[in-house]
C-alpha cells in the first residue's frame, strides 16, 4: 500500500511527527505508541541522515505505514505528477493537524528559521496550515550557541512552539541542557495544543496592537512605548485555538507573515479600520496604546531645530468607547495600562472605562515596571470584570498570557 493510500484511511486528527538526526530518534517509536494509544493517527517523516542512524523499520511498524524520506523516489517520473495533480509533500501537509519535529536537530532548526526546503521533511514545514512544534535534542554547547539561540527566537516568533529540552546525562558525554523532553510530557504538550486547536472554531476575532504615531512635522511624531508584542500575542492564540482572525496593528510593532493584519499609522488610521471591521466581528482584544494627545498642528517640512518650539497638544476621542456604538453585540476585552498604581487604584480606573466604554472586561497592567507590559517579552495583567472582579495574571511571557486571557475572556 502506498503512503497516499494510507493517509486516506483514518480520518482521526493527524499528527506528522519529523525525525531528523539527533541520537534521542530512538525514544520517538515509544513516542508514537503513546499517541497511537490515544487514536491518533501518527505519520512519520525523517530526514535521510536519522534514515541512514536508524532506518525505517520500527517507526513503520509502530504506525503501520510507510516513512516519508525522499522527495524524489528511485522512480519518480514528472509525468505522473502532472497527470495525477497531486504530490506527496502537500497531500501529508493537508491532512496535517499538527506537524512535531522531534528530536530537532540545531541544523534542522537552523534551516527551518532560513526558510530552506531542501529534504522532505523542510518542505513540508513550509507547507502546513498547522501548528508546528518542535523538541529540541543536542550537545548543551550547541544549545547554548548564540546563533541557536537567535534560530529558535525567529521561528517562535513566527509561531512554532518549543518545548526545551531537559537537563541531564546527555549521548555525548556531558551533563547539562539539551537532552530531549520525556516522551509522556511531549505526548500531554500535543494533547493540549488539539484539544485547543478548534477550541474557537467558528469565532472571529479582532485584535488591535502597537502604538499610533501622530506627526508633529514631516519628520517627527509622537508616539509611546507599545511594541504590539501583547496583541500578537493574542492573535497568534486565537488562531491557534481555530479562531479567524484579522491584526490590527501599527506600522511600527512586530509582525507575524502567518497572521491576517492590516496596518495603521495614527489615530484616526485606526478608526477607520475598526470602523470597517468591527461590524463583522464576534470579538474585540483592543490593546493597542492610541494617542491620547495629537498635535493641533502639523508642519510642513522640517521645523528647523535652530529655535525654540511651543507645542500645542490637544486630547483625543477615546476609540474603546467607539466599538459598542459600531458594534453592540461584540465582546469588548480592553486593555488599559496605568502607572505605579495599586490594586484599589486599578479597579477604580478599569470602573471609569467600563462605564465609558461598555466593555465586557478591562485589562490592567502596570508600565511603569521594566520587566513587564511595555516593549517586554512578559505581561502581568489585573483582569477586571463588569461586577468589579478583579484576578491577577501573575507575571508570564506574553504568550502564555495570551491563552489565558483566552480561556478567561471568550
């Protein structure tokens, strides 16, 4: 039986698990039985290197199915391709619920954050809709390696999931980080992430991000400190949780290519957006950090630096209280950031914007700390509900408060 005819037998949600040439590949057949275990239907792809360190035999015996390797077989003829229309990379690829690179090698890593397709298993990571994961497994010096460390910064920020090795004995002789992830954690990991991926099937959500810049003159503009780093946070979630999900962010903050965006520069750029969208939209993560003040004047040019300059700023309209009015129906979360305030003091201004906004929750966070909330990798976040509830996302990395925002929120 060809893989093909295999992969259109179970129709169970389908996880690809990658093999490439870290010694850990042994431990992946003990790997594929826990998630057979489960009813999973397992597909695996290797690289010809881990092929060439353990063959093919027990993986195919432990999934009952041939092993992906070779992009181009002993008999491969184009023609068949083009009569058939279909081909064998992007078939696995679409079936894919979840693509696991396990062991992942720091060449394989190092390819996947260049964007390479050089072996099956890197041209299927380029063409799955899925949520991708990886385990890293090498040498704790390789681990450790800033050009590693760079790689696997790229890819989560492109939304692949790593879940880091452990610290131990390792296959080379040393003792120290990069001994791959035990296989009954990495199988729970999985479950999680599936059981989460059509969690908000159906739903659509709207996320705002990233500060407006209002001109003072052709060159200069006042802006603030909003990196959008939070707000992409959420809507990499939410689409990892099945929602459709659009980005509304500044043409300053990050960016992910994976995620539907539209881009603003000032506040009025931003309001026309909302104005469009959020009619269309079930729910609404607003954390961008709008102007609250615009210069009354714009000049033309260059103001010559040779003098003195008063500048008149004048208050704008608060956008959160436009998206009930737009939108009665939507789920309103807002986002609120304060400066060296209390708890007490966080509610009592998260009440002044509900009554304002008519927003359904109200998300507090503290800017004045360097550690968390602006231009930071990590978030803690007072979540305050219409009836005064008030609980605390203690501080974690973005992402991680994203998802709970999610589950707490929608």
């Amino acid at each position: 039986m060809t893989p093909r005819e295999y992969m259109m037998k179970n129709k169970n949600k389908t996880i690809v698990i990658g093999i490439t040439g870290g010694i850990a590949g042994y431990k992946i057949s003990g790997l594929i039985k826990l998630l057979k275990q489960k009813d999973y239907h397992v597909e695996v792809v290797m690289t010809e290197t881990a092929v060439k360190m353990f063959g093919t035999e027990i993986f195919q015996k432990e999934t009952g199915k041939p092993v992906f390797y070779q992009l181009l077989g002993k008999d491969f003829d184009y023609r068949e391709i083009v009569e058939r229309r279909e081909v064998d990379h992007i078939k696995l690829a679409d079936s894919a619920d979840l693509l696991l690179i396990a062991p992942s090698t720091a060449n394989t890593i190092a390819k996947l954050a260049a964007g390479f397709a050089d072996n099956f298993l890197t041209t299927l990571s380029l063409a799955v809709a899925c949520p991708i994961v990886i385990c890293p497994s090498m040498n704790v010096h390789m681990w450790e390696n800033p050009q590693t460390r760079e790689n696997l910064d790229k890819l989560q920020k492109r939304g692949v999931i790593v879940i880091p090795p452990d610290s131990g004995d390792l296959a080379c002789g040393y003792t120290g980080v990069g001994r791959l992830r035990d296989i009954k954690e990495i199988a729970g990991i999985l479950e999680n992430l599936l059981k989460k991926s059509k969690q908000l099937s159906g739903r659509k959500i709207l996320v705002t991000a990233g500060a407006t810049m209002e001109a003072i003159d052709s060159v200069r503009y006042i802006t603030n400190r909003g990196s959008g780093k939070m707000g992409l946070a959420i809507a990499r979630e939410a689409k990892r949780q099945g929602a459709e999900v659009l980005l509304l962010r500044s043409q300053k903050a990050v960016s992910d290519p994976s995620i539907p965006e539209k881009t603003f520069s000032t506040a009025a750029d931003l309001k026309k957006l909302l104005e469009e969208h959020t009619p269309v939209y079930d729910i609404i993560f607003h954390s961008a950090a709008v102007s609250d003040y615009i210069p009354e004047k714009k000049y033309k040019g260059k103001i010559e630096s040779k003098r003195s300059l008063d500048l008149k700023l004048i208050q704008t309209a608060k956008l959160i209280g436009r998206i009930k009015k737009i939108n009665q129906g939507i789920k309103l979360i807002g986002f609120k950031a304060v400066f060296g305030k209390n708890r007490e003091e966080m509610k009592k201004i998260a009440g002044d914007l509900f009554r304002s906004s008519r927003a359904d929750f109200i998300a507090v966070n503290d800017v004045s700390r360097k550690d968390s909330g602006f231009e930071a990798d990590d978030n803690e976040i007072f979540l305050v509900t219409k009836k005064g509830t008030v609980v605390k996302l203690e501080k974690a990395a973005k992402d991680k408060i994203a998802a709970q925002l999610l589950e707490m929120t929608v």
